[in-house]
C-alpha cells in the first residue's frame, strides 16, 4: 500500500507517517516457555511471602511491639521483611 499525495491533500495531512504496530514477540512454543516461567517465578515469590508470614507468627508481640517502635507503626500494619528479618536475628 502506497501513500499518494494529491494536489487535495491539505498540507497539514502531506507529510504524515504510517504507524507500525509491532507483533506480539511472545508467541507460539516460545510462549509456552515464558507462560511456564512467570508460574514458576509466581510460585517462588509466593513461598517467600509465606516463609516470612510463618516468621511473623513465631516473634513475640512484646518484642515486636519493642522493636518496630509500638505505636508509630499502624496496628494493622506488619512487619516489612527487612524488619522481619532483623527481629529474627536479635
């Protein structure tokens, strides 16, 4: 398809570009593949999160009331996994 400027064309319209949308890179068995790793990664953070919840249950609530500053924090706030972390090593 070819792009004929006439002499109706205004010339605002002359100079116009055509816009290439590009294709989906992700297609057939390498879509598969990629499908299959997000799951995996999904399933890796997924794990991590739940570690981390299983550690908040077993900290004490003194020391984590102690540790994260008491009423600073919000009380339906938890712990951050860097905070987590920390209250596990002391």
């Amino acid at each position: 398809e070819k792009n004929y400027v006439t002499h109706d064309t205004p010339p605002n319209l002359q100079y116009r570009k055509k816009v290439h949308f590009r294709t989906n890179p992700y297609t057939g068995p390498q879509a598969a593949s990629i499908a299959r790793r997000n799951a995996r990664e999904r399933n890796r953070v997924k794990q991590v999160n739940d570690g981390f919840n299983a550690l908040r249950r077993h900290l004490p609530a003194s020391v984590v009331a102690e540790l994260s500053g008491g009423a600073r924090r919000g009380s339906g706030k938890k712990l951050s996994k860097v905070d987590t972390l920390r209250m596990v090593v002391q």
